[in-house]
C-alpha cells in the first residue's frame, strides 16, 4: 500500500515539475 502511494506521490512531483518549467519556456518566450 506505502509503495502506491509513494508511486503516486513521485508521479504527482513529476507532474509538477513538467508544469513548472512549461510555465517558464512560455515565460521566456513571451519576451
């Protein structure tokens, strides 16, 4: 059960971290 979550939790950071850098390519982009 720990390890689904764990599972869960590392593909939520990851998720996370591709949105955050998206974010920062339009970002820099805009300019």
């Amino acid at each position: 059960m720990s390890y689904r979550i764990r599972l869960f939790g590392m593909r939520k950071t990851l998720k996370l971290r591709w949105i955050r850098l998206f974010e920062k390519t339009l970002y820099l982009c805009s300019y």
